[in-house]
C-alpha cells in the first residue's frame, strides 16, 4: 500500500488531496494544526485508511517530533500543501505588514523546506519517493503584469527557487519534485468567484503526479500539465 502524507489537510485542496488517494486505496497520513475540529477529515477517516496527526508548519520542534513518531514509516509522496495568503490590506506599497509578510514566508517557504527535509528519512525508505509543493502561478516572475500582492508573491517565487534546487540536489536519489500551481481553485483561500472547484484541480494534480517522471523533476506546472513561466 503507497503512503502518502499531507500538510494543511483538514481544507480546501489538501482535504481533496485526502480523500482522492483514500478513495485510490493509498494509506494517508493527514496533518493539520487542530485534529479534533477538522470535522470533515474525522468523517473521512471513517470511511478510509486516514490518521490524523497535529502539525503546524510553524511549529519547527513539532514538525521534527511527528517524523521521530513516524519514524519506521516509508512515505512515498509527500504533499507540502498548508499554505497562507497573508493580509491582504498590508500587501501594498505604502501599508505593508511586515509581521504578516513574516509569517506569510514562515509558512510558504520554511514550513515547505521544514516538513521536506524532517521526512527526507521516510521518504528514502520508498522505492519511488515524490515531493508536491502546492506553489503558485503568483510565484512567476514573468508572468506578474498586474504588481501588487507583494506578500504572496514573494513567498512562492521563494518556494519555487528553493524547490528547484532540492529537485536538483535529490535527483540522484531519484527522488523527484513537482511544484504545481493548483489553478485558481474555490476554496477559503481562492474565494466563491475562483475558475474550478477543488475535485478538478487534485484530479489533474493526481494525474499528473501519476504520470511523472524523473526527467520532469524541477517542473512548474498547472494542475492540467501546461509548463509555467518561472
Ligand atoms: N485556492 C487557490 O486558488 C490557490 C491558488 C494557487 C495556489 N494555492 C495554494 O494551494 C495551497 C492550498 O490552498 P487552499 O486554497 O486549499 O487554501 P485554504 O482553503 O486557505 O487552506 C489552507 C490550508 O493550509 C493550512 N495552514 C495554514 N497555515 C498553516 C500552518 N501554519 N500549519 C499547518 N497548516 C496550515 C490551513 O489550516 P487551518 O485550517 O488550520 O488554517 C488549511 O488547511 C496553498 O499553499 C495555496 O497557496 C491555492
């Protein structure tokens, strides 16, 4: 049985994230910062094989304590998913939060690396061991015609240079890395007015993590395949 874990997983894209490779009969690990209010994830391990566990991407110490918990555990597919926009009132020039810009890179880009590298371990113990990082196309420097959103911008283009790089550092041991853009999903985060709902973009995510290869490792790419612009 695959094994896959999943940060922010009580939500939005990382919910579906669970219940898709449940219902493909994957053992999933689901991680989010409050277990016994994560209604719908309690439902859900009902009915698949699901543990929850408490992790907050912030939370160094706590991240390292769960992989020690883990630690006999082989995880095939690691899904760095938990992710914040920040304030949107202090993404401007002029009114910028810097506490809130703090904690938006805290979140995005060390609480990504954090969980990689503490799972790192359980990930080598998989025969073909893959890391998803849940970026997005806000991240693309050549794509950003319309400024602003200096928060979220800057932690996922941050989130894609270091994702880059531990594709490069962990091809050798053929482990290999995607960063997607999940599309502009109708979640908490994405809002009622977003394009797709969020069983279309972890459908094509799924598929597309099914269909990878190893040439691919380092890929910015949509939920539907189509390479992005770094
Ligand atoms: N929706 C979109 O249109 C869109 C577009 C591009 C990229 N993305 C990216 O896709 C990912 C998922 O987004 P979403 O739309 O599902 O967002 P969402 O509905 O706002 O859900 C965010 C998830 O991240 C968790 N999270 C936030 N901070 C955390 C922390 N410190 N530790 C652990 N978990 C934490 C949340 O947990 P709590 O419930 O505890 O807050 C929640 O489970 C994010 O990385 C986001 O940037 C989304």
């Amino acid at each position: 049985m695959n094994t896959v874990l999943i940060t922010g997983a009580n939500r939005g894209i990382g919910l579906e994230f669970c219940y898709q490779y449940g219902q493909q009969g994957w053992k999933v690990i689901a991680c989010c910062r409050q277990p016994e209010q994560a209604t719908e994830l309690n439902k859900l391990a009902e009915h698949m094989s699901l543990q929850i566990h408490e992790m907050d991407v912030m939370n160094r110490n706590g991240i390292d304590a769960l992989a020690n918990e883990l630690q006999h555990v082989s995880i095939d597919l690691l899904i760095a998913n938990a992710g914040i926009y920040g304030e949107k009132p202090g993404h401007a020039l002029g009114n910028l939060a810097y506490t809130d810009w703090a904690d938006t890179l805290e979140t995005n880009v060390l609480g990504v690396v954090k969980v990689v590298e503490a799972f790192l371990p359980h990930l080598r113990r998989s025969e073909m061991a893959r890391i998803v990082a849940l970026s997005s196309q806000m991240g693309s420097i050549e794509d950003n015609s319309s400024g602003g959103n200096l928060l979220y911008r800057s932690s996922k283009a941050a989130l894609n240079a270091v994702m880059k790089s531990v594709a490069i550092d962990l091809t050798a041991e053929q482990i290999g890395v995607l960063i997607f853009h999940p599309g502009w999903v109708k979640t908490d985060m994405g809002g009622v007015n977003a394009l797709i709902d969020a069983k279309t973009s972890v459908a094509g995510m799924v598929r597309q993590i099914q269909r990878f290869t190893m040439p691919q490792t380092g890929q910015f790419i949509k939920y539907d395949g189509t390479q992005l612009p770094w």
